[in-house]
C-alpha cells in the first residue's frame, strides 16, 4: 500500500520518543518499573499563526529554532522520568544530562561545538591549503565541513549509551511509515517498515552540509572577517533552503527522482537508526496516538 505524507515529526530520546504534530507535542518514556509515562503539551508552531513566519525558507528557519527548544525539554522530561523512584541516584540514561541550568549549559557548549568544528575548523584548515581561488577554496572547505560531520556521526555511534536511543529513533521512523501507510498503529504492524525515513533530521543535517557548499560557492574566498561573518549569518537561510527540500522528498518521496536525491541521507540513516525492539515500538506508538 502506498504511503501518504503527514506533517507529523518526532525524535527519539532518553528510553523514549518524543512526537510532533500541528497542534500538539507528546513525548513518551519507559519507566523503570516498564510502564509508559506520556507527557502532551498543546503547540502551534509561530509559522502557521503568522504569514511572515510561515514564508518558504524562512518558515524553515523558525521550524529549526523551535525544534531545538522542544527537543531539549524533552530530552530534559525523558532524563527525569530516567531517575527511579525513591532513589536520588540517576540510572545509565539520566547521565545524557542535567535538568533546568544544566540543560541550558550542554545546549549553549553543544553550539559552540558545531559553531567550532563544522564552521571555524573547516575555513582554517582550508587557509593552510594555501588555495586562492574562489571555487576551489569552497570546494576544499565544503570537503572538510562534509568529512568532519560524518566522523561526528561515526564518533557518536561508538557511544555505547547511544545505542538504545539509536533504536528509539528507528521506533520513531517505523511508527511514523506505519502511519503513514493507513494500516492500524500496533508493533507488529510497525516492526515491517524501513527504520528509515527521508523525513530524518539526519538527511537534514546532510543537506544542510550540502547546501552550504552551493550556496558559499557564490560568495568566493572569505578574506575579511566581514566575509566570514556573511557566511555565519546565512546559516539560517542555508536552513531554510535544506527544510523546504525535505519537506519536498516527504510529500513526493513516490517519485523516482526524489528517491534518487533522497538516498545519500538515508544511507546515513544506518549510522543514527537501529532496529527496535517490540517495546520500543509501543513507546513510539503511545507518543504518535497522543497527537492524533
């Protein structure tokens, strides 16, 4: 049976899954005495309440920034419910980080981290190279930015705590195609379909490397900080543009030609998704039916 889009969206976190549609959030998580605690919250992206903010690229942009923040208080939900009742003492999952002040500190040196190794680091090392000329250098620089986020992704993956919020996501991607394909949301159900999805927030991030390269190679060698500075600005246009591709591959991925473009990103899909297990699966489906 063929699939149909939905605007529906989600993330895995710690020993959960958090789901997203128009109007509302749910993240569900696996306590420690196995049941299933499923947090909602009522949310309409300022993109759908304001015509500005809902523009091509610039809705992009926004939907970026909000999902950051609805991803950090969800990881923050997913990190307490970690902790075992009547203990103090936070469980292997808890560790992914602190609440409140914490949280805030990992999400401001996690953008200092990508603002250094996929942006600072990638500009001077193409400096070393001693290339001059304008394409050439975007070239070698787009080459760095590329190779420095897949050693990320690979880095992450030898994360042995990671491993289970791999297979989260996968839960994420199955619950979502079985939505998608209009059969009944139960684990058998889902366990049939690809744990990946081009909707991924990594065929993003890919696309996001991409597109930076397309759009730099416009603007020649950054020899002023000025000029660098440029290039840190159009991030958010860069964004946009990588957003209103994948929103494209997921209402059209029947196509052959959007499988085509689709593939690079779902091949790095094996890298962040692992296969769930049948109760990932039900945790995944608990947070998709509460944002029906």
């Amino acid at each position: 049976m063929p699939e149909r889009y939905s605007p529906i969206g989600g993330q895995a976190v710690i020993e959960g899954v958090m789901m997203r549609s128009p109007k509302m959030i749910a993240t569900a998580v696996r306590l420690p005495d196995g049941s299933i605690q499923v947090k909602t919250q009522d949310f309409v992206s300022i993109s759908r309440r304001a015509f500005f903010f809902g523009l091509p690229i610039i809705r992009g942009a926004v939907v970026l920034v909000e999902s950051l923040r609805i991803g950090v208080q969800a990881l923050a939900f997913s990190a307490e419910a970690a902790v075992p009742a009547g203990t103090g003492k936070p469980q292997a999952g808890a560790r992914f980080g602190k609440l409140g002040l914490g949280m805030g500190i990992t999400v401001a040196i996690s953008f200092l981290f990508g603002f250094l190794i996929f942006f600072y680091l990638p500009l001077k090392l193409t400096d070393l190279t001693g290339v001059r000329q304008g394409l050439a250098y975007n070239l070698i620089d787009g080459a760095f930015r590329l190779a420095f986020f897949l050693i990320y992704i690979v880095a992450v993956g030898f994360w042995g705590e990671m491993q289970r919020v791999f297979m989260y996501h996968g839960a994420e991607h199955k619950t979502i195609h079985n939505l998608e394909s209009g059969l009944e949301l139960t684990p058998e159900n889902a366990r049939t379909y690809s744990r990946f999805h081009p909707r991924c927030g990594t065929s993003f991030l890919f696309l996001v490397v991409i597109v930076s390269f397309m759009v730099f190679a416009f603007l020649g060698r950054p020899d002023t900080w000025q000029a660098r500075l440029l290039r840190f600005a159009l991030i958010p246009v860069i964004a946009g543009i990588s957003f209103e591709i994948i929103r494209f591959a997921g209402a059209h991925y029947d196509r052959r030609w959007v499988k085509w473009i689709s593939e690079p990103g779902l091949k790095l899909q094996r890298l962040t998704t692992r296969e769930p297990s049948s109760d990932m699966l039900e945790v995944a489906i608990a947070a998709l039916r509460a944002v029906l």
